[in-house]
C-alpha cells in the first residue's frame, strides 16, 4: 500500500515538472517569436526611413521648376568666375550672370580680394547646380549661368536670396549689377538686391557710394567681364566694352537708371544729367530703352 503511495506522488511529481517545461518553452518561443517580429519590423521601419530620406533627395532635385546641371566647383578665379567639373568629368569656367564683381586679377579694384576671397571660401569644392538662360557662352568660351546652391523647389524672391549664388553676392555687397542681353531672367532681382546692399552701405558701397567696377550695367551689346564680349546661343557675338570704361565715358550709348522713385529714365549723350548719371544699364538706341521699360530724360 505504501509503495503504492509512493509511485502515485512520483507519478503526480513527474506531471507537475512535464507541465512547467512545456510552459516554459512555449513562453519562451513567445518571445523568442516577439523578438523576431520584433527585429524585423524596427529592419522594415529603417529601411522604409532610409528609402524615404533617398527619395525625398531626388525629389528635391527633379521638382524643381527649373533644369539644372550638377557640378563641383574645381577651380575659382575671381569673384564672379569660377571652374567646375560636370558629374560625366568635363571641364568648364563659369562665369556668374547679371553680376559684376571689382576685378582682382589682370587689374585690381578696391574690394576685388574680399570680393573673390568670399566666393572662394563659399563654393570651393562644393556641389553647385547651374541654370543657363538665352545667352550660353562669351566670346571666352566661358559659360553663362546662374549658380544655385541647392535646386530651388520654387522660384520666387525668398529661394533666390536663400539659395542662388549670384544673389547672395549682390545682397552682400560683393557685386554691382551687370545687365546683359538676352541674359535678363532674373535682372530685377539683381536691381533691387544691390540696390538693399548700397542704402545699407554694404560690402563695396561702404567704400563708394557710387561702387567701385566701372562700366557695369552692361547694355545689350557688351561684355561680361574686363574687355570681353557676350555670344548668344546662336554664336552672334558683340563688342566689347572695357569694365575700365567711366561712368561718364560711354562711348556714345545711352545710359538707363533707376532713380530714388523707381522710375527708369534713359540719358542720350549731350543730355543735361548725362555726364553726372551712372548706368544702371546701357542701350544702343531708344527703342531699346523704351522697350525695356525706361522713360526719356526731359532734359
């Protein structure tokens, strides 16, 4: 009887134990399954994050309104001129649309250094995007474009100052305005940027009021840069006129500027305020002038 006792407890023991390790493994293939799914679904999250971040890159890039080329700056020259290698290994020298930075290579101007060493020290070996307009190249072969810092999503006053380069130099007083046909797209922006940076004497116009390149405001025939000349798209190339050139010295073109009021009004040579007016842009006749907007002088 005793021992019958004793093998129903031994029995009723080994039970017991059977139970607790079937218990024991089944939470444990609970977790061990929790931890799987678990692992997998943080693997799924970072890879859905990692293809969004990938995504949302190109999608910055192919909204934009505008096209763009992509390029690393390679090479500076001076303010408004730099070199760039293209994503296929080309080579190219840029030069900066619708501004015109004091020279400090051939010759030297007053803020010429500060002027080239600022565009160095933000664009040197840095990804840019560049915008071309009508005109593509100068007589130099050099490119004609507008240089953005990161594409814009949209083109309106705020993505300008923020992100385009040529902007950011005559919004800091780096640059005066150069106006040249057909390259005009962004002109008045470039008008009213320099024109924050002078009333507040900004960069160059601290040192003279009336800037310090001469020449700029370049008319529909001319240059974009010392003594060099523009070619539109079509390889039709104008004359040149020296950067060296007097604000009161022309050479016989007539003179658009942009009074306190904002009014455009145009000077003809022998006109009463021509000699005393500086050019904002330049025109070869009066029709042009009219046509861009100007008004004649009374005087």
């Amino acid at each position: 009887m005793k021992n019958k006792n004793f093998a129903d407890k031994l029995l009723m023991v080994f039970l017991i134990a059977a139970l607790l390790f079937t218990l024991s493994g089944c939470s444990n293939f609970s977790s061990s399954t929790g931890s799987e799914n678990k692992s997998k679904q943080v693997a799924s999250q970072s890879s859905t994050v990692s293809n969004r971040t990938s995504t949302s890159s190109i999608q910055d890039e192919s909204q934009s309104p505008i096209r763009l080329e992509k390029a690393t700056v390679t090479h500076h020259t001076d303010g408004d001129t730099i070199g760039v290698t293209f994503e296929n290994g080309q080579n190219a020298k840029v030069r900066l649309i619708g501004v015109n930075t004091p020279e400090s290579t051939a010759k030297h101007e007053q803020y010429g250094e500060e002027a080239s060493n600022y565009t160095k020290s933000q664009l040197y070996g840095k990804t840019v995007y560049l915008e071309n307009d009508a005109g593509n190249t100068d007589t130099y072969g050099r490119l004609l474009r507008y240089v953005w810092i990161s594409p814009p999503v949209e083109i309106t006053e705020s993505e300008i100052r923020n992100k385009m380069f040529n902007a950011v130099l005559a919004l800091n007083g780096y640059a005066e305005q150069m106006t040249v046909q057909p390259n005009v797209k962004y002109a008045e922006y470039f008008r009213k940027f320099c024109a924050d940076a002078r009333k507040n004497s900004r960069g160059l116009w601290a040192l003279n009021s009336n800037g310090t390149t001469k020449g700029d405001g370049i008319s529909s025939s001319s240059n974009s840069g010392s003594t060099s000349s523009i070619s539109d798209s079509s390889g039709n190339s104008s004359s040149a006129i020296s950067n060296s050139t007097s604000s009161s010295s022309s050479n016989g073109l007539i003179k658009g500027n942009v009074n306190a009021k904002g009014e455009k009004i145009y000077h003809v040579p022998g006109g009463a305020f021509y000699d005393k007016t500086n050019a904002e842009e330049y025109f070869n006749t009066e029709a042009e002038a009219q046509a861009a907007g100007y008004r004649r002088s009374k005087r």
